[in-house]
C-alpha cells in the first residue's frame, strides 16, 4: 500500500497523513488507524496538530484516496488503492451467465 501511496500528487503534509495509513493498511486496503494513534505518529511533522491530522484526512477523504467504513462497534478507514495481488489471487472468479449453483449456460465472460 506504501508504493500507491508515494504514486499519489497530494501535498506533503497531506502525503504523511496517506502513508500513516498506507503503513498499517491490510492486503484489502483497510485500516484501523484512530485520531489517536495517527496523532502519536507525527514524528515527521510534529507541529501538527490533532485538527490538522483531521483537516488533512478529510481533504483525502474529499480526493477519493480514502474511505470510512463504518462498523458496528468500530470503524476503519479504507485506502482507495486496487486490491493486492494476494487479495485478487482469493477473489473467487465468476463466469457471466452462471447461475450460483452451477448450472446455466456460460457466456464465456470471466467477471472478476
């Protein structure tokens, strides 16, 4: 997740704030990185405040790069990064015109 993180043009402070993430991010792009703990990280910025860590993941939220998903005792942030070659490699392959069981004629379409 950290190489799509660098590939992204985003300012500086803003590019800490995505790497944080990026860094503790799963296979799946999903983080459960709090306000706090992304606070105790600023080491490469440590002026910044607590609003500004929010003020900047909100401005990433805004560019599409991040995602909240809300859970219901928690929730996490997701990365807009494509799946990981692990994660794909699990996705189970569809074929168009299957139906679930099985049975049905194939279109010859692979969906993944």
């Amino acid at each position: 997740m950290r190489q799509w993180a660098w590939q992204q043009a985003v300012p500086p402070k803003e590019m800490v704030v995505l790497l944080a993430y990026a860094e503790e991010a799963n296979d799946d792009g999903v983080c459960h990185l709090t306000t706090q703990e992304l606070h105790a990280r600023r080491l490469a910025l440590p002026s910044m405040s607590t609003r500004s860590l929010e003020r900047f993941r909100t401005s990433l939220v805004g560019r599409g790069l991040l995602q909240l998903v809300r859970g219901q005792a928690s929730c996490a942030w997701r990365l807009a990064a494509p799946p990981s070659r692990q994660t794909a490699l699990r996705l189970p392959r569809q074929t168009e015109g299957r139906s679930p069981s099985g049975q049905g004629i194939s279109r010859g379409r692979v969906m993944q």
